[in-house]
C-alpha cells in the first residue's frame, strides 16, 4: 500500500521484502548467488548459520542460478535450496520452457537432492528440517523440490489456465483445508476468528498510516 | 618509484591484514599467477583463507560477495577485464545497489569491483573497451578511476574499509607500469586537491576520498582553456598541455576527475569560470558518454560563462585489435591539441 509503516518505508512494494534475516527481489535467479554469499560469510566467519534460498521452476532459466549452485557446493556452502515446482511460470507451463527435470539440475553439481510431491506443510516441514540439521552439520549444500500447483494467477489477472481446472487443484492439493482436517470444527472457527481480526487491524492501521515523506 | 600495480598490490595486502572482514574473490587471482594483471599477485599465498579464485561466473562472484557484505565481511571483487562488466550489470543494478534504498537503509553493502579498463594493448574488439560509461548514473552505485597523478592505492584503501557502498573501482591497463607522478615530475604544474566537505549527491556521498585535481602550469600566463579529463587520458593530457605550453605558447589547465559517479560539477566551474572553454576528453566512445553529462551539466550550470565547449573521445567504433586501427580509434595527445587548437 506504500505507506510508511510498510516493510520497506514505502519504498519497496511486495517484491522487495527485508525483515529480521528475510531478503526478497523481484528479479529471478538474481538472489541465489546472494544467498550463497550469504551463507558463505557465515561460514567463513566460524558461525554455524545456515540460509535457505526459495526458487521455481520459472528460476531455472536464468544462467546465474547454474552459476551459483556451481559454487555451493565448489565451495561446501551450507544452504538449503528450496524448489518451488508449481509447473507453470507467469502464463507459460513448464512443459515449454524446461527441458530435462529440476532435481537433475542441483545432482549434477553434487548436491544432495530430496523430491517431494506434496502440499501437506508438516509433511514438507519436517523434511525440511531434517534437511536443515544435515545442511547445518555437514556444511554442505542440499535441495528440496517441492512439486506443487499455482492456485492463482501470477499477478493479478494474468491466468490463462482454465477455470475447472485452478478448481480440481485447489480442491485437492489447497494446503490449508488440508490441515484443517486434523482440527475440530471449533479450533477451526477461533483460528479463523483471530486471522480475520489481525488482517482486518493490519488493514485498517495501514489506511490510516501516512504516506512516507518524499525526500529531495 | 612505486608503480601504479605495485601500490594496488601492496594496498590489498594491507587491507587484508588490517581488517579480518576483507575478502578476495576473481578468476585466476592465486599464485604463482596472481592475477590476469599481477594486481593479487601474493595475496592467496599471505592470506589463503580469505582469498577465493572463482569459476568463469562473474555475475555469480558478484552476487556471493553482494551475500558477504551483508553478512558483515567487506568483499573485493576483481573482474579480470572490464569488458565483463556487462556479465554482472544484473547484480549491480538490481541488486548490490538496490538494496540499502529498498531495504530502507536497514542494510548496506559494503563491497569494491576492481576492473582492468581501456584500450592501447591490442586486445581487439572485447578485452579493450572503456565501458564504465553503462554504469554511470546508477543510482547507489560510485564509479571511481584511478590516475597516476594520486596514489591509488589509498583510494582504493578507503574504498574498501571506509566506503560502506558498492564502488566500481576503474584501473586503466596502461597505467599499471606507470609511476604515481612524483613532485619533481608534476613541477610544471601547481595541484590542487578538491574534497568535497561531506557533500551529498544522490544519497552518496561526492569526492570524500577520491580527490579531484585541478593542475595550473607554474609561472605561466592565465590559461584560456580547461581539460576535464580522467583515468589513463589525464596522462596524454597533461602532455598535450606541456606541448601546448611549450610549443605552440597556449595555456590550458586540467581538472582531473577520480570519481565520475555521482559527481558534483563544481570544481569544473571553479577552473571554467575563469578560462570559459572547456574541453572534456575521455577513452570511451563518443555518443552518450561521460563527457555527454559534462557538457550538459556545464551548458545547465555555467550559462553565458562558457564561451565554448567540445569533447575528445573514441570513435564510436568497435576498437580493432590492429595496432593502428585501434589508434585511429581511441583519442591521443594529437587529437587533445588540434581541437585545443581549433577552440583558442
């Protein structure tokens, strides 16, 4: 909403996210390097900090994303390359722009590789964490792909799939409704209750916060 | 005499043992190579911890050091041949120098780019460009290059431990076997140095370690022309000026520029106001060049005080690896004098 409380003064928008140790672009590929840097001083300066770098599918055709896993796992770099397969880039499916499979890509430069076809967050959080203690204890590279589906569009109106089937997907793979499951009908409510009430706060303070003021 | 390689050399051995932050990341740098241009040169045999020869992946070892500096080391980056500036155009602009602005100056990027820059070896069409040009005016970025008439090794020393910004650092090839001038050799001229005093331009901050000089011929009538220049050029320069002075009894004086980007175009008033032509002379090519900005800010800025205004530069050509055709291509000391010739 560019205001001044926003993440960024305003002078970010929901690309250019920076909070605590989250760092988010807008452009692909371009922050991998950085997270292997990142991860890389770390080391170098003898703290045991791991970072962790989120990709797509649509990631993989940028060339600096070979370059930089090149030197992950060169230099035994302790990150966790996250892959978000949601086999569809902005508007083109991933069948028209990768050739190949995505795990292949992280193997043939050694680095260990874990597929998931899942959208269950324990699931996938518990592997992630086993993966994370290995990452941080062996000081080695290692990536997940996650193969999943896109339930919206990419910006906001740009979603030439058809309708029936963003349906037949997020009927079977929305994460949430997923975990709900483990839940009673109660917990359900209050959760929703509370979630509805803490956007609703962050909504209505975020319309009444000023504009950030325009520096010369 | 210390050469302008053997100050950059000992400059990096010294950073590197002052502060435990500086790393060092380029192709080919370890020993007994030491570097395309002998610049790292006994560096990964001093400091081998902190000294990290890289694969072919120059926007990728930009992207790594951009990670260090934001994890509190203070990385240098030699690019072995500034014609490869382009591999790395994405993690400078969009990323290095993006990310104190929108990250709101919750984080900074400490980080130098040291670049072999320019023509006159015979390395044809793509190893001998002057390409800083593409980079000038990038926002959150200093462009600086380095002449033999400071010493740059303490440029760069305050680029890399006092600068808290990404710095493109331009080393003209030719320079390297140069000496840094000493008094006896400058002794036609009296050199002033201009600082700016913690001057703003653009959110950075103009000229705070990276001097301009203004050069003024020594017992000579008031001078009815200034050069701005900078780089390898400022040395052909200051030749056109003497052969100028000595042979043909015109006096010009030189303004020469060590940071290009941002900048602030007052110390080329302080010289123009008084001889009220200006020429700008640079190894880059022709169109939309440096010296396209400084005729503009000079035109904006200096009204009726200019009388006249021209630029020296390359052809807009590709420079050939021919010896001859690439001195057809770059400016030389003939070049400087006739159009100082064709503008008194």
């Amino acid at each position: 909403m560019g205001k001044s409380t926003g993440v960024s003064g305003g002078r970010g928008g929901s690309q250019h996210l920076h909070w605590r140790n989250f760092f988010s672009n807008g452009v692909l590929g371009g922050t991998v390097p950085i997270a292997v840097g990142m991860a890389l001083a770390e080391k170098i300066q003898g703290r045991s900090s791991i970072a962790i770098n989120f990709l797509g599918d649509g990631t993989m055709g940028e060339g600096v994303v070979y370059e930089s896993i090149n030197m992950a796992s060169l230099w035994s770099v302790p990150i966790l390359f996250v892959v978000e397969n949601n086999r569809i880039a902005q508007t083109t499916p991933v069948e028209l722009n990768l050739a190949g499979d995505i795990p292949s890509r992280f193997t043939a430069f050694g680095i260990k590789t874990t597929v998931l076809d899942s959208s269950d967050a324990i699931e996938i959080g518990s592997t992630a964490q086993q993966m994370m203690v290995e990452v941080r204890n062996e000081s080695a590279p290692q990536s997940l792909v996650i193969n999943t589906h896109r339930f919206g569009p990419h910006s906001k109106g740009d979603d030439t799939r058809d309708e029936d089937q963003i349906r037949a997907i997020r009927n079977s793979r929305d994460p949430i409704p997923l975990l709900a499951k483990s839940l009673t009908v109660e917990k359900i409510d209050s959760i929703n209750e509370e979630v509805e009430d803490e956007v609703l706060k962050a909504f209505q303070a975020a319309v009444d916060d000023p504009f950030p003021e325009i520096l010369t | 005499m210390t050469t302008i390689l053997e100050s950059l050399n000992l400059t990096l051995h010294d950073v590197l043992a002052t502060d435990q932050r500086v790393v060092l990341l380029g192709e080919d740098i370890l020993d007994p190579y030491g570097g395309a241009f002998k610049v790292t040169h006994g560096i990964s045999t001093a400091f081998p911890d902190r000294t990290f020869t890289t694969p072919v992946s120059e926007a990728g070892i930009l992207g790594v050091a951009t990670g260090m500096a934001l994890r509190g080391l203070r990385p240098v980056v030699e690019i072995m041949f500034g014609d490869f500036l382009t591999l790395l155009a994405d993690q400078v602009i969009n990323h290095a120098t993006k990310f104190r602005f929108m990250y709101n100056d919750q984080v900074s990027v400490p980080l130098v780019i040291r670049v072999p820059m320019g023509g006159r070896r015979g390395y044809g069409p793509t190893h001998s460009q002057t390409l800083e040009k593409l980079f000038l005016g990038t926002p959150g970025l200093k462009v600086l290059a380095i002449n033999n008439l400071t010493d740059p090794g303490q440029i760069l020393f305050k680029a890399i431990l006092h600068d808290d910004d990404p710095v493109l650092f331009v080393e003209n090839k030719i320079l390297y076997s140069q000496s840094i001038l000493d008094e006896n050799e400058t002794s036609d001229f009296i050199i002033t140095t201009y600082l700016s005093q913690n001057q703003s331009v653009s959110g950075l901050l103009a000229d705070q370690y990276a001097p301009t000089l203004h050069l003024q011929l020594r017992d000579a009538p008031e001078p009815n022309l200034t050069i701005t220049t900078y780089g390898y050029m400022a040395e052909l320069c200051r030749q056109a000026a003497l052969q100028l002075a000595y042979e043909d009894e015109l006096f010009v004086d030189l303004v020469v520029i060590t940071q290009l980007s941002p900048f602030t175009i007052d110390p080329i008033y302080k010289a123009v106001r008084r001889t009220h032509r200006l020429l700008v002379v640079e190894e880059g090519t022709y169109t939309m060049g440096w010296g396209a900005e400084i005729l503009a800010r000079s035109v904006e800025n200096f009204g009726e005080e200019i009388y006249k205004i021209q630029r020296v530069a390359a052809l807009d050509s590709p420079i050939p690896a021919s010896r001859s055709l690439e001195n057809a291509v770059l400016p030389d000391i003939e070049d400087i004098v006739h159009t100082v010739k064709m503008m008194v």
